[in-house]
C-alpha cells in the first residue's frame, strides 16, 4: 500500500487541495506536484494594502481516509493538563484586558515574543540582534542573550521554562537556559528563521522560515536535528503543534498548510488554506480546529474533522500577524499590521462569513500605535503579551492581578 497525494479544485479558492489516500499501484506510481516559489518578504513594514473580498459561497470538503490519518503516540501526559489561573483571559473576561507593563530598551522592531507557562518569564527577539528575557512580574531586564549576527525573529519557551530557543535571519537556532542566560547550543538551518515553535512537552521544538521550503525538528536537550519538515515548494513562514502533540502544521508562502503526524513528521493532508501568505497558525486547545492568518489580513478557521473550512474574514488591514487561542478555548486573539490586537469569541466563530466576525468581536485594543508583529499566551492564560514596531513588548492581565 503506498501513500500518494489526491488533488482536486475548490470552487472556494479556485486553487487546488491535496489529500493524502492509499491507492493500490501494480505498476507504477503519480508523481507529486510542484509550485513555484515566492520572493522573500524584508524585514521593513509594508503600508497597509488593500484587503480583497472573500465571499465564498460554498465550504470545501476534504476526506481524511484512515490510512492517511495515523495515531501517533501523544508527546503529552497527563500530568501536563493545564490549570487555568483564577486571572485567566476568557471570553467572560476580554472587555477588562488591560497593559500593565511596557518592557522598553529594544533598539528595533519587537518581531518575536514568548512567555513562559506560569507568565514569569518573558523573552523578545529584537531587529538589534539581542535576545532579551524579562521578569514577567516587576518587567526587569533579567538577561541580554547575544549570539545571533542578524535580527532574530522569534523566540519560544519550553513548557517548564528551562529552556528557551530562538531564530533569526542569521540561519540559527541557539537554545538558552532563561533562567541564568546561559547559551547551551545551537544549530545551523537551511534558511532564515521566521518562527519557532516548542512541542507541548517541551522536548523538541521545529523552526520555519524565509528562504527555505523545508522546516526542521530539533530535540530540545541537545540540539540534535530530528527530522525535517517536506512537501512545501514555496518558501515556509509558519509552524505551530497542537495542545495534545498529535499534530504539527507549518504554512507558506503560498497559502498552503501541510498537516502533519508530529511524531514522525509524515505529511497526512497537503491543502490550500488561505490567500495569500499563511503567517500565522494556532491549534485549538482541544485540537478540533486550526486557524490560519495570511498576510492579506485574512483568517481562515479549518476543521479538522473531515478538513473542512468552517469561516474565513478579515479581522485587520495590511496583515495578520499573529494568532493565539485562550487557553480553556472561549477565545481566539489576532493581531495584525493595523497595530491592533482583537479578541474573538472563538465558539461562535464557526460559520462566520465576512461581514459577520462582527458579532464575534469582544474587544479590540491598540496601545502599540504601530504594526504588532507578534503574540503569545502563557499556558495559565493570565498574561498576554504582544511585540511591536514600536519597539515594546506589552503585558496584558486583568485589573488588580
């Protein structure tokens, strides 16, 4: 039984879907097919351009046959569940989200921002080349991390915050201990490095970026590369994995998301998932679901469940540029190019069309005065923090915490 990709045309986006399934081959075998590839974007802010109408009339579907959808084995136990702050970012509580520090000192755009899981420990990776680590509480510079020769775009920590790995245009990963700024190791990689990203386990992490189609899975104790990540043609700019470790998925340039099993690194689905650049990708808590932001300003909201599209709309002019979900779920949370950041009820978000994201929209804040570049979300879901071409990383909690 040999695994090769079915294609199809959606009448949504005009644009193919590819499907893994099992075909029983006597004599010979389909080639893959291959799509060119797009120019780098700089890393200099574009004027916000024209967002497109997207319309669609009818939803695209996609089977997942069981040969093409594996079980691998969770990297997540138990014991790894998260407990929710008594603080936590809800849908409840989005109205009363507040800045209650501004870490200044960069000498550069923000591009990339972590937090760890009990929101501690804060980290930004700066146009300045430096990699900073701040105390979540009192917002002190806790340490400077210098290693990188080129911006670095994005940083992540691991789920018990002993290690924090960041990437950059040098063609680096370099992993750190946060907690006393020592560098451990680091690796060279196929391309600059866009985004980072930490299994929920926090035993391996995977990288994506400019100048590459192919990703990288390295184990987070020593460093050593596990496997890549293939089946893009165009250059890539997003990863992400899922809560519960089953899946990894990483975007490109071309819009489109390959699915994957995160044990192995095994394509499981090939699809198109949004126009433009997929910049921006998060899970759902409980991994239903996988939302997908385009530099176009657009966001795509895929079921995983058949592979189906379930909403797309436009939550900012000029670019999506990061994408989070609270952690108990009620909530998706966007920031763009607009230099806004907007909260989204996230469970009436399924079969949203245009127009009517409206009546998802909770709350919608702009304290950066410039385009975000980048967010994330402590694992409690009692800090929020965004990254900015103001050259300041905000942290966000509830009044009076």
């Amino acid at each position: 039984m040999l695994l090769q990709p079915y294609r199809f045309r959606t009448p949504i986006l005009g644009r193919p879907v590819y499907v893994w399934t099992g075909l029983i081959l006597l004599a010979c075998c389909l080639p893959a097919c291959a799509g060119p590839g797009l120019a780098a974007p700089t890393p200099t802010v574009a004027p916000p351009t024209a967002t497109p109408s997207l319309t669609p009339t009818v939803t695209p579907t996609a089977t997942l046959p069981p040969t093409a959808t594996p079980s691998p084995t969770p990297t997540v136990t138990p014991t790894l569940t998260p407990t929710l702050s008594p603080r936590a970012i809800t849908a409840a509580t989005a109205e009363r989200l507040e800045p209650v520090l501004a870490l200044e000192g960069h000498r550069g755009y923000v591009f990339g921002v972590a937090v760890s899981a009990d929101g501690r420990l804060i980290a930004s990776a700066c146009g300045d080349r430096l990699v900073r680590v701040f105390d979540g509480e009192s917002g002190a510079l806790l340490h400077t991390l210098e290693r990188h020769r080129s911006i670095v775009y994005a940083v992540a920590f691991s789920l018990d915050g002993t290690r924090l790995v960041s990437g950059g245009r040098d063609r680096t990963v370099q992993i750190w201990n946060p907690l006393t700024g020592e560098r451990i190791g680091g690796s060279r990689t196929s391309g600059e490095v866009a985004q980072v990203a930490f299994s929920p386990d926090g035993r391996r992490f995977a990288g994506a970026g400019y100048y590459s189609a192919i990703g990288e899975v390295w184990e987070a104790e020593s460093g050593a590369s596990l496997f890549l990540l293939e089946g893009h043609h165009t250059r890539l700019r997003s990863v992400a994995w899922s809560a519960d470790g089953r899946w990894l998925a990483s975007g490109d340039e071309a819009g489109v998301v390959v699915l994957r099993d995160a044990a192995s690194g095994a394509a499981v689905a090939i699809f198109e998932a949004v126009q433009g650049e997929a910049v921006a990708l998060a899970f759902s808590p409980g991994g239903e679901r996988l939302a997908v932001g385009s530099d176009q300003g657009v966001v795509a909201l895929w079921s995983l469940d058949g592979l189906h599209r379930e909403g797309i709309w436009t939550p900012h002019r000029g670019g999506v540029s990061g994408l989070v979900y609270s952690p108990d779920g009620s909530l998706l949370i966007s920031a763009g190019r607009d230099g806004a950041i907007r909260l989204w009820d996230a469970v009436q978000l399924p079969g949203v069309e245009g127009g009517s994201a409206l009546d998802r929209r909770l709350a919608s804040y702009g304290r950066h005065g410039a385009p975000v570049r980048s967010l994330a979300i402590s694992r409690d879901g009692s800090t929020l923090v965004s990254g900015g071409d103001d050259a300041r990383v905000l942290v966000w909690r509830l009044p009076g915490g």
